[in-house]
C-alpha cells in the first residue's frame, strides 16, 4: 500500500510539471510564432504589453478567459462543449509516455521510480497514436454541433486531412520499429545511444554494421505531422480566405481557447515524437557533448537540455514552414498525401524489412 | 518495473487523464462566473459573412468523404497489423518476412485498384 502511496504522489508531482512546462511553452510559442513570423517578413511582432511584447500571451489568456460564451442557437449545446474537451484532453495526454530524460531510477523512499517519464508502458508509441485519432473526433464534433455551414465544411474537411496523414504517420513508424523491436519509446531511444549516426535518421548499429536510414520515414513523418496538426501549409480545415475559421468558426471564450491549446499542445507531441524516434530523444550527439567525467551524475541534465533542444527545433521549423510556403489547394493535399506519402512510406516499410533481415542489428 | 505487463503503469496514465479533464471543467466553470453574457437572437445565430441565414447548415455533402473514409479503415487495419509483425520481427524470421510481403502485396493490388478507379481524386 505504501509502494502504491509513494508511486501515486510521483506521479501526480511529474503530472504538475509536465503539464505546467507544456502550457507554459504553449503560452509563449503563440507569442514565439508570432515574433519569429514578425522578423521573417520584417516586422517587429507584438510590441506593446510588457517588454519587447513578452506580457502577450498573458494578456491574449486574460482576454479569452473574460469573453462572453456563445453557443449558437440550433447548435447541439453538450457536444458543443464536450468537443473542445476531447480535443484537449487528446493533446495533453499523449505526453504521459514522453521520456523528458535518461532512463534512470531513483530511489524516492525505498521505491524505484522513473523519474523522467511519468509512465513507461509497453505500447507507449500505440498508445499515443489511438490518443490522436481520438483528438479527431474533437475537431469533427466540434463542427457538426455549431451548425453553421463553414463549421460543418471546415469539421468534414478536417476529418477528411486528419485520417490520410494519420496513415503517413503510423506507416513512417513501423520502420522505427522495425529497428528497435519495441513499442515503448523508452525503450527506442535507449536504443539510439551514443553518436549522431546511431539514431535513427542513419541508423548505424552501435558496434558498426550495415546503416538502414530511416531518413524517408523521417520526411514523411515531419510533413505528415504538420499536416495532422493542421499547421500550415496543410491549415485547409481552418483556411479563412475560404472558411472563415473552419471548423471553431462558432467557439469563443475558453472553449476556442481550449481548441487553441490542444493544437499548439500537439505540434509539441508531434515534436516530440519525431526528436524520440528519429532524433535519438535525450541522447547527446556524441558522448564528449554531455556531462560526464566528475560531472557524471549530471549526465540527466544534459540529456533534458538535447532533448529541449532537438523539439524547439522542430517547433522552430513550423514556423519557418508557415512563413515560407503558401496553402495547398484541397485536391493537392489529398493527392499528396495518397499518391506521394503513402507509396514512400510504405516502399521505406519494405525495404528496411528486407534490410533488417539480411543485415540483423 | 519488474513486470512491464503490470496494469500499475496505467495509473499514472489514468490520473492524468483525470486532471485533464478536471482542468478543462475547472476552467469552463470559473470562466462561466467571471464572464459577460449577454445574448440576444441576432447574436446567436451562426455566423454566414453577415447575410441572414437561408438554410440549415445539416447540408449533405460528397460522397467523396466516405470513399476516403473506407479507404483509411483499410489502411489502418493495415498498420494495426504491422505494428506487432515490426515488433516481433526478429523472432519471425524468413516466414514473418514474406508473409507480410503477401499481405503488403495483396493491398498493393487494392491500393492500385482505388488508383485507377480514380478514388484517390479529389475534383
């Protein structure tokens, strides 16, 4: 019972952190992106609440927090308000499986705990996968219960994009897997130690052998991500030059909010995926960039910080997409996403198979 | 953990899903205290560039949907396959490798079909 005891209060200590930091980088990426997008097209950004702007976010939480609610009359009042929850909910748990950090134990009362993933199932990459399939239904609700005609186009289009990319995406995986026959993302980038060309975009065996790259399946995933998170260039379920806002057309208040949240939550699962998978997660670049030597039992810090480093890359990169690229046209997404992503991901499932069984690691 | 099986990995998994939700609630519920309301009819009605509504918005839609929708209940079933085939790959040896191969092959031809049909267009 104590065992019990001192695991649920671990727990609910890594819960509070991981969800604090995540809002948090939510918070200030909304301010991020819009600097970052500012200085690429030569404007300042937000300038005016606190230094440099830095208060923005606050002041945009403030405004949204106070705002009148609206549901729209003929709108289905409960799945109204229960679709901005699903697709929260859906964001934030995915990141229960995440190791922020090395796989180490730590003794907490005579109780070994994982102190850098809050839970370390077996099927952690499955589990995240079903999670957002889930956040879906969110978008679709959300569009079919406002009534309105953009909402509803922006909810069946949304649907539409969110399934085709989620195949990319799951089929970019089995490769992965394929190298690192396990599910748990523990466990894969353990897999991924020690240089750069161990991880899994080269996937040179740690005692020399033959490489199978997975650089396709990382093409793949990063583009199918982007499109799952409905950023731009693939932001069609929100285009507004075509649907106004898409399918949170309707929302205001916190329930927009809400929605906002789960998609600036997912761009840094998605993140965080690709640094776990492809990126070697927490695993430094070679092993003279982390701490070691008297500074051994630092070595954690230093693999949260190449953690940290490797998802702000690639939250970085959305932005830098969105600034460079324009929108697709709606047949071009699906075409690209059936007839482009579809085959290479699939030929890269074959061919690493193939390669992984006359060259076994 | 000794025993990766254990269903005690799923309780961090299940508080965390709880405190989500109760974060979600909590904030819906104090927002409700805190925020104006205000409404009238002509601010409840949907949004339609501002001309007044003509129609429900329950409108049918193309058939294209569904199609697209079949087709990624095939593919994933696909993947939900592969995942534990990618799993366990090195213990299946020759035989795991060419029967995925058959069943790789057999959607191929599905895959192919739907190509020609021309389901994969999108007019």
């Amino acid at each position: 019972m104590f065992e019990v005891g001192v695991k649920i209060a671990v727990s609910l200590t890594q819960i509070s952190i991981v969800m604090g930091v995540v809002l948090l980088t939510v918070m200030f990426l909304t301010l991020a992106e819009r600097k970052v997008i500012g200085w690429m097209q030569d404007r300042m950004g937000p300038m005016e609440v606190g230094p440099y702007g830095i208060l923005q976010p606050i002041a945009d939480g403030l405004k949204l927090f106070f705002k009148e609610d609206i549901i729209p009359s003929g709108a289905n009042k409960y799945l109204f308000t229960l679709a901005p929850i699903i697709a929260l909910v859906a964001a934030l748990v995915g990141f229960a499986v995440i190791p922020f950090g090395p796989n180490m134990r730590v003794d907490v009362f005579g109780v070994q705990v994982q102190p850098f993933v809050i839970s370390d199932i077996n099927i952690g990459i499955l589990y995240i996968l079903a999670f957002t399939s889930i956040g879906a239904y969110g978008i679709i609700l959300g569009g079919w219960a406002s009534n309105s005609k953009y909402s509803l186009l922006g909810g069946l289009r949304a649907a539409a994009q969110l399934i085709s990319y989620e195949l990319n995406v799951g089929l970019a995986i089995v490769g992965v897997l394929l190298l690192a026959g396990s599910l748990s993302l523990v466990k894969i980038t353990e897999d991924q130690c020690c240089w750069i060309w161990n991880w899994f975009w080269l996937a040179v065996p740690r005692g020399g052998g033959v490489p199978i790259p997975q650089i396709l399946a990382f093409v793949v995933f990063v583009i199918s991500a982007v499109a799952e998170t409905n950023r731009l260039p693939f932001d069609l379920p929100e285009a507004e030059s075509e649907l106004v806002a898409g399918f949170f057309t309707e929302y205001s208040g916190m329930r927009f909010a809400f929605f906002f949240l789960a998609e600036y939550a997912n761009m840094i699962l998605v993140s965080c995926i690709a640094a776990a998978l492809f990126l070697g997660g927490w695993n430094a670049p070679a092993p003279f960039l982390q701490f070691h030597g008297s500074l051994e039992h630092l070595a954690w810090l230093s693999g949260i910080m190449w953690f940290a480093v490797k998802v702000y890359f690639f939250l970085f990169l959305f932005f830098w997409i969105r600034a460079t690229l324009p929108r697709l046209r709606y047949d071009q997404l699906m075409r690209f996403g059936w007839k482009v992503m579809l085959p290479i991901a699939l030929g890269n499932i074959v061919v690493t198979a193939i390669a992984a069984y006359f060259f076994p690691r | 953990m000794a025993n990766e099986a254990v269903p005690l990995n799923y309780i961090p998994i299940l508080l965390f899903m709880a405190i989500v939700v109760a974060f979600a609630v909590i904030s819906l519920l104090i927002g409700s205290i805190a925020r104006p309301s205000h409404p009238y009819p002509a601010k409840l009605t949907p949004y339609e560039s501002g001309s007044p509504l003509f129609s429900d918005a329950r409108v049918p839609f193309p058939m294209r949907y569904y199609i697209i929708a079949m087709l990624f209940v095939i593919f994933d079933i696909e993947f939900v396959f592969l995942f534990p085939w990618a799993v366990g790959f090195k213990q299946l040896g020759l035989l795991g490798l060419l029967e995925m191969g058959l069943f790789i092959g057999i959607l191929l031809v599905g895959y192919w079909y739907a190509w020609k049909k021309g389901a994969l267009e999108w007019e």
